[in-house]
C-alpha cells in the first residue's frame, strides 16, 4: 500500500488514517492546492491594487513634468512684435501678481501721505516725472497719482479752492481748464465730496464745496450736474446761488465747456 505525504500545514486525526487511505491520491493533494491557490490569488489581488496605484502616481508625474515643460518651451526666444508674445509664458505668474500690485499701490499711497511726503517724490515713484498730456493721464500709474492728491485733500479737510490752486488751475479760463491733464485730479476731488455730502446734513455741504472764483465754482456746478446734482436747490447749497450764476454766464460765453 502506498503511503501518502499530507502537507505539512494540515493535522489528520487517527480516526480518519482509514479513509485517508483509501482516498485517491489526487483529492488528496487537491486540498493544499486549492487553499495554497486562493492564497496566491488574495497576495495577487493586492499586488494588483499596488501596482494600478504606482501607475496612476507615475501617470500624474508624467503630466504634470509635460506641463510644466510645455510652459517653460512657449517661451519665444525671439521678441517679435514689441516683445508681445512674452506675455504668453508669463501670463500666469504676472497675472498672480498682478492681484497683490494695486493692493501695495494703496497701501504705499497712504504711507505716503502719512509721511508727508512731497508731489515730486510720488511723481518719480510712480515712474510719472517729465510726462505730460496723453502720456500721463493715460498712464497706468496715473490713477495713484490721483488717489495721492484726493486723498491727501481728504485728510487734510481742503477747500476746493485750495485743491484748485494747487493744480494750477486759476490762471486759466474756463474753456482751459478741461484740456489740461490736472483738470482729472480736481474733478475727481469734487466727485469725492458730492460721493460725502451724501453722509452729511445738506446744512453742512457748502462747507464741502462752497467758495472759489467765478470760473472755479462754473466749472464746480458743470462737475456736480454731470454727477446727477440737477435740482438747482441743491446746486445753491452746495455751491451758494453765485455758483448758478458764474455757470449760466460761462454757458452763455463759452456754450458747452465740459
């Protein structure tokens, strides 16, 4: 009679040394196999799992090294038109922090009235010195320009008179005066203390905007009437009843001057 290997990871009782015996050779060996089988296929199932894993993280690599490479390669080497298409490559990373720029802008505007500091130097901060006309209003730093006068007038609790003849505006006519690039500063102080007066009783506006020269609070009443003030009461509590009269009259002289 043949004796028969039982694997060793089995425990056969005597009891059942007989039917062992007279059991065929290959359903005996079938049980080790079976159950070594399905250990196979459970460490196969894992090794599966780890191995789609390990692809999907080297398929992200690859995509991410392709984009960043794709950015780095548009890049033109050539300038061309103008220098144009070097925006294109940088378009991301100026534009990120093209978001930060005007927040620094205003807040290096307020630090420079809070010290004082004089036209001259925000002018040769803001790359503005020796431009005129065109090329400074249209200038993107032109606008903090501004917001450093009007401000500053704000703080300061000027007279439009006083915002007037620091721009240099009481030498020139009324049909002058829109034409010159200081005209912008002084008309956005006036819409900067209309945009006030709309917190303030109307007994305290003329303390705003009241005062000034005939050509002054002419071109107040055209400034405030273009904001919507069109109600002449308003106008002459605003500017007093000369300014209604300094407006008709430059109408008149110069017709439509703003």
């Amino acid at each position: 009679q043949p004796k028969f290997i039982v694997n060793h990871t089995f425990c056969v009782h005597r009891s059942t040394d007989l039917l062992l015996a007279k059991a065929p050779v290959q359903h005996l060996l079938r049980i080790p196999i079976d159950l070594k089988s399905h250990e196979v296929l459970k460490d196969m199932g894992v090794m599966h799992r780890f191995l789609l894993l390990a692809a999907l993280t080297l398929f992200i690599v690859v995509v991410k090294a392709t984009e960043f490479r794709h950015t780095k390669m548009s890049r033109p080497t050539t300038s061309g038109y103008g220098g144009r298409l070097l925006r294109t490559a940088r378009m991301s990373d100026d534009e990120a922090r093209g978001v930060l720029i005007p927040g620094l802008k205003n807040w290096r505007v307020t630090s420079w009235i809070k010290n004082g500091k004089s036209e001259d130097y925000v002018l040769n901060k803001l790359h503005l010195t020796n431009l005129i006309g065109r090329a400074l209003t249209d200038d993107p730093n032109f606008k903090y320009f501004q917001k450093f006068k009007v401000d500053g007038w704000l703080k300061q609790k000027a007279s439009t008179t006083a915002a007037w003849d620091d721009l240099g505006l009481s030498t020139l006519s009324v049909n002058e005066i829109t034409k010159v690039d200081t005209f912008r500063i002084y008309e956005e102080y006036i819409k900067a203390l209309n945009k006030k007066a709309k917190d303030i009783h109307w007994s305290q506006w003329s303390k705003l905007l009241g005062g000034g020269s005939d050509t002054e609070m002419a071109i107040k009443v055209s400034i405030l009437t273009k904001l919507g003030r069109l109600d002449d009461t308003d106008i002459a509590l605003m500017v007093g009843s000369s300014g209604l009269i300094a407006y008709n009259r430059a109408a008149r002289q110069y017709g439509k001057f703003y």
